[in-house]
C-alpha cells in the first residue's frame, strides 16, 4: 500500500499502477535480475574470492535504508532497534572488508607471505581467518603481520582510514542513543539535580534533600509521570481526550463520585485532572489554608490528623475524595473557603487535583454532582461544628426571597418586552399608513 492525504491506500490495481511508474521500479528490476548467471559462459572472466557478477544487488541498499526507516518509527524500542542496526552494519562491513582481504590474498597467492590467507584446506577457516583479520585492521588494534608488497600497504592505510571513519560514526550514532535516552527520561520525570543543587548553595540538605531524591526515585521506579500534560498538549484536543482516557480512565471509575457518570462526560472531565504523587509525611493541605483544589485518591491511604500532626482521625483511602468543603458554596459554612482539615499522605500517594474553576464548570454541567457533595459537605460541617444553622436558613430565605424578586423582574421584563412590541407594531402601522398618503396625495398633486 501507500500513502494518499495521510490514509493507507491498498488497493492493488492502483498500487500496481503507482509502482510501475515510479522510479524505484527499474532498479529494483535490475537489481534482482540473475547476472551470476554470466558466469557460466565459457570464456567469462572470472574474479577469484569476489562474485563480482551479483554486484547489482547492492541497488537494493536504498530500499534497506527505507525499511530501516520504517521499523526505526514504528517499533516501541527506537533506541534498541539503532543500535542492532549499528551492530549489524558493523558486522557487515567487516565480513566485506574481509571479502577483499581474501580476494587479494587469492591475487597475491595464499600462503606466500605472512601477511596473506593461508592456504588451509577448509573454507570456513579460510574465512573465519579474513574475518579476524578484518576485525583487527577496523577495530585498530594491531598484532597483524607486517606488510610486505605495495598492495598489502595499499589495502593497510585503506583499511585504517576506513576504520577512523567508522569510529567516527559508530562514537556519534552511540552518542545519538544515550541523548536520545536521557532526554526521553527528562521528558516524562523531572531531575532531582537542580533540586539538590539548590538546597547545597543554601547549606540546605541532608534528610530534606535525602526525601527529594527518594520522591524523584519513587516517580521513576513506580512509572509516575507528572510532567504528562506537557508531552500530550501539542495533539488535538479531542485525541488528547482519547490518550489521557484510556490512561486514567479505569482509576477515575473507581472514585465514588464518577460511577454515575456518563462515559463521554469523564472523558472531558479527565482532561481537566492533573496528577500529582505526595511523598511519606507530607501535608497534602493544612487545615486554614486557602482551599483552590480539591483531590481524589487514586493510590495511596491519607490520614486526617489532628493539631499537632500526630493523632489520626481517620483514614482516607483509594476512590475518596476530599477538600471540596473550601471550593463550593455551602449556606452556613463559617470556615468559608479555608481548608477544614489538616491532610497527611501515610506512603506514597498518587492523587489526582481538580482546580476550582473546573470543579465549577463540573458543577454546572451536573446539578446532581453538586447536591452529592454539597449534602457531604454540609454532613462533615455538621460533625465538625462549623455549620451555623441560622445563618444557613438565612441565606436560605434570602436566597429564596432573591429567587422570587428575579421571577417577578423577569415577569415585569416580559411585561416591557409584550409592551414594547406592539408599541413597535403600532409605530410600524402607523408609518405605513403615512407612506400610503403621501403617494396619494403625490398622485394627486
């Protein structure tokens, strides 16, 4: 098949068509004709050690660099695929090399000097020794036998030269890997050295900066991915949707609040949830603050402590969610939009965060939602003494007594609206009925 506007075309009439006229048809044509075949005419040179006859299969190289190409895009191990292909180049350049070096030992006479192939009787040692011979010229490692003849010193400085050339490519293609590794690495987790760093320059360190490199090792052992969002916000938003839902969608149905929910619904609601991994002993938010997020367990138990950090009062764990108190409006609720309780991470937990314009945007979308948690809410303000039951039946009643001045403005404005109209319908009457006695009395005139 091929490619048209971006979508695989494999139809056979018309790829047949399309190949045929392209210019890769001819040589690939001539590059599986079978030309050993010359050889077996009588009085055809032949090349002792080199099937030069079959050299028109080296036309098919440009194809090999396309599957290369290809295999190199679509694999999930890049980085391993480049370096089989670098091995396997450089395997194949020594048994090449080793052709040659055969071929002129069988010009020059087998065994007529050191520095030539030996005349063993079996073939295989023959090229196992051209073989060797090769791997030492291009590695440049020495301990061959001296050169005697100006072909031997020819091929000698040839090889040299080619194995720095290969050096050259094989240090920059190895080189390319390992940037290639680590900046795939700091694409997904971030570094702990700039970190580490910056606590050393302020004589800041020790267990803090022991708890920042343990954060850091966590992300990777546990293949958390905080910096997630950024390696998905070039794609579209609707294939972003899919890519973050078929990652975060199974943990997102496991939270009590999301089960209800329609499929197409958490598949919008998931692009609005940023992850975020909270290390042993650590505040997730202290009761006081201003609340601006609200978070849903997905792995990991937080424990609710008390003033002094120490003594649990419960114990949340995976599908919870917490600090939605401070994000919405609950009638009565002296704390106002100040965290409630102070909230510890036990081990290593991984939360997801909801800000407080897209709880919002949620929360406008689905009016049962909010009741859920506003009924939640208003149970936990209850427990913990910081509901005022006056105040919210007051702001109840004036809610209520709102509620009713907006009906009757919006009756009222209806009134103007119906008024206005037929005052408009009236001027409209009257203006046609002026036009219609000035032409008359044009006519007249």
């Amino acid at each position: 098949g091929f490619l048209e506007d971006g979508i695989l075309v494999q139809d056979l009439s018309r790829t047949r068509w399309r190949y045929l006229r392209s210019w890769a048809f001819p040589w690939d044509m001539i590059a599986v004709l079978p030309t050993e075949l010359l050889c077996l005419l009588p009085g055809a040179p032949r090349v002792p050690g080199v099937p030069a006859a079959r050299a028109n299969r080296c036309l098919r190289v440009p194809r090999l660099f396309e599957a290369f190409d290809r295999c190199e895009t679509r694999t999930g191990w890049p980085n391993a695929f480049r370096m089989a292909k670098l091995m396997l180049c450089l395997l194949l350049g020594i048994h090449w090399h080793g052709c040659l070096y055969f071929a002129l030992s069988a010009h020059l006479g087998l065994g007529v000097d050191p520095w030539v192939c030996p005349s063993f009787a079996r073939l295989l040692r023959r090229y196992l020794h051209s073989f060797y011979f090769s791997t030492l010229v291009l590695a440049m490692v020495g301990d061959t036998p001296a050169a005697q003849r100006e072909e031997e010193l020819l091929f000698l400085t040839a090889g040299f030269l080619l194995a720095v050339l290969g050096f050259a490519t094989i240090t920059g293609s190895i080189s390319t890997v390992i940037v290639n590794l680590s900046s795939a690495a700091a694409a997904f987790y971030p570094d702990a050295g700039p970190v580490r760093r910056y606590l050393r320059a302020w004589g800041v360190g020790g267990r803090l900066a022991g708890r920042v490199v343990r954060w850091h090792q966590h992300l990777r052992a546990q293949r958390k991915l905080p910096a997630e969002w950024e390696v998905l916000q070039h794609l579209p938003r609707g294939l972003r949707a899919e890519v973050a839902a078929s990652v975060h969608l199974e943990a997102l149905r496991r939270v009590g609040l999301f089960r209800s929910w329609e499929h197409g619904v958490l598949r919008q609601l998931v692009l609005r949830l940023r992850p975020q991994v909270f290390g042993p002993g650590e505040f997730v938010c202290r009761r006081g603050d201003v609340g601006r997020e609200m978070y849903f367990i997905r792995e990991g138990c937080l424990a609710v402590v008390a003033e002094d950090g120490v003594t649990r009062l419960a114990v949340l764990g995976e599908g919870l969610y917490f600090g939605e108190i401070s994000l919405i409006n609950i009638k009565g609720n002296t704390a106002g939009n100040r965290r409630t309780a102070n909230i510890l991470s036990i081990g290593y937990s991984d939360l997801f965060c909801l800000g407080k314009e897209d709880l919002a945007e949620v929360l406008a979308e689905f009016p049962c939602a909010r009741a859920a948690m506003e009924a939640k809410g208003r149970e936990l303000l209850l427990r913990m003494g910081l509901l005022n039951t006056a105040a919210e039946a007051a702001a109840l009643a004036a809610e209520a007594e709102a509620q009713q001045r907006l009906q009757g403005l919006e009756v009222a404005l209806e009134g103007l609206q119906t008024r206005a109209a037929r005052l408009l319908a009236q001027l409209e009457a009257s203006a046609l009925r002026t036009a219609l006695r000035v032409q008359h009395l044009e006519g007249r005139l």
